[in-house]
C-alpha cells in the first residue's frame, strides 16, 4: 500500500467488535488506520455492547471449524497481549430434537438423561431432547475483550474517532473518498463494519440484512444454581426461537436471552424490555436452571442483523475492491472478534483467505 502524506492507509467505519478488532489488526501490521464511529465508547444502540458473550466450537457445519479455531487462538493471543483472562472456559450444552445440528472438534452428542445430569447438573434439558456437549464453549468478557481491542489498535497509533457519522463513501483516484459529518477523508482501503447499518452504506448489501431487536435478562451473581461447573453455556433449539444462556462467570451473573424478535429499524434506539418480555425470560430461566433467583438485574435490549442463511458477509466489493466489507453477524459473531479482524487485514492487504468462501462477499454476487 502507497501512502500520500495527508492520507489514512485504512478507514474503517464501525467501532463495533469487528471494527476495532480490524482497527487493531490494521494497526498492528503498521497501517496507518482511522476509524469512525458516529456514537461514544460503550454505546447501546448496536450489538457489541453488555459485559459477556458466549464462545464455543460446535457449529452447524464443518465450514465453520477452521474460523473458529482462529478465533479461539486469536483470544489466546489478546490474553497474553492484555495481560488478563478474556474466555471462560465452562463446556456447554446444546440441547435439540431429532438430529444434532451442532458439530465441531471434540464435541459430542449426549443422549442418555443420566450423562446429561453429569455434564451440567444445574441445566434441565427438556424431555425428548438430546444435547450436544462441547468441552470449549464458555464466556467471554465482551466489555473487557473490546477495550483490550481498542487498547491494542491506540497503542501501535490507530486514531480512533467517536462522534464521527459516515454519511458516504465513493472510489477516488488513490483508493475511498468517505463523506463524514466532520469533513472528508481519503484513504487506500475502507473497510465497513457498521453492524446494522451496513445496507445503509453498501445498498447491494440491504436485501440480504434483517436487523432484529433482541432482549438478555441477567441475574444476580454469585447464586450456586449459575455456577460453573453446575451450569455452563447453553442452548434450547425450540420452534419459537433458540433460547441461550451463559452461566455466572467473571462475576457477570446468569444470562438468558431468545435468538428471535421484530425487525427493527436501526435509526430508533431498540426499546427496552416490557414488563412482559422480563417475565418471560424469567420463566424460561426458572425453567432451564431451577433454583435461580430470577429476579433481574439488568434487562438489555441490542440489534442483530441476520442473513437468511445465518452466515456473515466478509469480503472486498466486486465493483470497488478497494472496499472491504466485515458483516452480517447474525446475533452469533462476537467469538470470531480477532478473526474477523484478521481476514480483514489480510483482504485490504491483498493475501487471499479461500477459507472464508463460506461467509464471502462473492458468494452473494456482491
Ligand atoms: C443480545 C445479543 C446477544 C449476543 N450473543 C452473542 C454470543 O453469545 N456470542 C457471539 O459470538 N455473538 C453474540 N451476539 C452477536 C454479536 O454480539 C454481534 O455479532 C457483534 O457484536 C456484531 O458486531 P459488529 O461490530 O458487526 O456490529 P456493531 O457492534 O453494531 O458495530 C457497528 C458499529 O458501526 C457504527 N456505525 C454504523 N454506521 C455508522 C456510520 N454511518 N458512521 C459511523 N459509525 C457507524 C455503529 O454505531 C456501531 O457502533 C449477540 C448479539 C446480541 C445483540
């Protein structure tokens, strides 16, 4: 990459997990990164906020198997980088009808009641189900794995900008023009990582993305009934959405939240969770881990943004590759943070990454 003195090498638009995870990948590899994004650190109005995240191997599809693994290596790696425990490993429990669903290295169905009960004493798994059971699964510090992200790209020089709405981009003889509310910026490459707002700056993209608003309830920490090893990461794959849960590690409490909800116009702030929705969450968590005191404290409302196919959108642009799009999360992305951060250096810096066809810009004519 050429760089003109007054230019950024990369502009990245989204200070999201894949945003600052791409910044400081950039950043390490001595690019000279600006990122923009148009709300302040922390803000709820996206889908990175909350202190945890789930982390696991088992996945639908082989496909998956080999980002993952680069995922769980590129938490290693911020581990020792930040100087602080950043997964939890607690194994989970993917409970389902008919055939699994789930599969990945060393994950293993379980069908016998009584070898449930083993694995995770503390999780009831509804009659007639069977479950997947992976070792790796666990929880991620999510508040702490982003700043530690964001510390990593300020500390080789990245230049990250709050407050900063992108309004639009264009090619330009050196590379992007990007339109900000604050003036505009050149660089060679752009990268979008703008959540649920990516159609609004790639319209190609728009019919393949739903942003959903989707609710988490959190209880007190520290009740044995949420305690690893009692509970550890879960699932129930129910016709009415896939109910997950994380149990209490870190200090963060249980969590419970429903893979479904409206669609959901990601210009309105996702409104919190009625008296209602609290209930029944409630009810589902006094259901899966009886025991618990339910009573919540904390209720969060966040956006997904969902492919028909649940697999992301990463990939250079057809017609403008200079421009990289990191997308389309699908209420499951958080865990690949480092590795989405990864393919996204090495696609501005022109290596080829055949092993994310699966999740490609190309495979959806983009
Ligand atoms: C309730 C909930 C639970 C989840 N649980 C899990 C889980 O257990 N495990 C897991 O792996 N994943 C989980 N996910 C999914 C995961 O959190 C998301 O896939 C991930 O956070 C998406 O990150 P992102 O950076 O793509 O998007 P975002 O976090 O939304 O970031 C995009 C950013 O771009 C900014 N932006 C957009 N447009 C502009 C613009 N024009 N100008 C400037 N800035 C702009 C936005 O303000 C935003 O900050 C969950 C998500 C939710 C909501």
């Amino acid at each position: 990459m050429t760089r003109a003195p007054d230019e950024a090498d990369v502009i990245v638009v989204g200070l999201g997990i894949h945003g600052t995870a791409a910044a400081a990948s950039l950043a390490r590899r001595g690019r000279r990164v600006v990122a923009l994004e148009r709300f302040a650190p922390g803000h709820a109005r996206g889908s990175s906020h909350g202190h945890t995240r789930m982390i696991r191997r088992a996945y639908p599809n082989p496909a998956w198997n080999e980002f993952v693994d680069r995922a769980f290596a590129g938490w290693a790696a911020l581990e020792a980088e930040a100087g602080r425990r950043l997964v939890h490993r607690t194994g989970g429990l993917y409970a389902h009808r008919g055939a699994a669903r789930l599969q990945g290295p060393e994950c293993v169905v379980v069908d016998d009641p009584g070898a449930l009960a083993r694995r995770m004493p503390g999780f009831v798994v509804p009659d007639g189900c069977q479950a997947v059971y992976d070792p790796a699964a666990g929880v991620l510090e999510a508040a702490q794995a982003i700043a530690a992200l964001r510390r990593a790209a300020v500390a080789r020089g990245a230049d990250l900008r709050h407050g900063v709405h992108v309004r639009g981009w264009e090619p330009a003889a050196s590379g992007v023009r990007v339109a900000t509310d604050d003036g505009v910026l050149t660089a060679s490459r752009l990268v979008i990582a703008a959540g649920s707002w990516s159609g609004r700056l790639v319209p190609s993209l728009a019919p393949s993305l739903d942003v959903w608003r989707i609710l988490t309830l959190t209880v007190a920490a520290g009740q044995p009934a949420g305690l690893p090893p009692n509970l550890g990461a879960f699932s129930v794959d129910r016709p009415e959405g896939l109910v997950f849960g994380l149990p209490d590690a870190g200090g963060h409490g249980v969590k419970i939240g429903v893979d479904a909800g409206p669609s959901w116009d990601p210009e309105e702030p996702p409104a919190p969770a009625t008296p209602s929705e609290i209930d029944e969450l409630r009810e589902l968590l006094a259901g899966y881990v009886p025991g618990l005191d339910t009573t919540p404290v904390e209720a969060t409302a966040c956006l997904y943004t969902m492919t028909e196919d649940r697999r992301f959108v990463i990939g250079p642009l057809a017609g403008a590759p200079e421009v990289v799009v990191a997308a389309a999360c699908s209420g499951h992305g958080f865990k690949f943070g480092p590795a989405v951060g990864e393919a996204v250096a090495d696609l501005c810096d022109g290596v080829p990454r055949p092993d994310l066809d699966f999740v490609s810009t190309a495979r959806r004519g983009l």
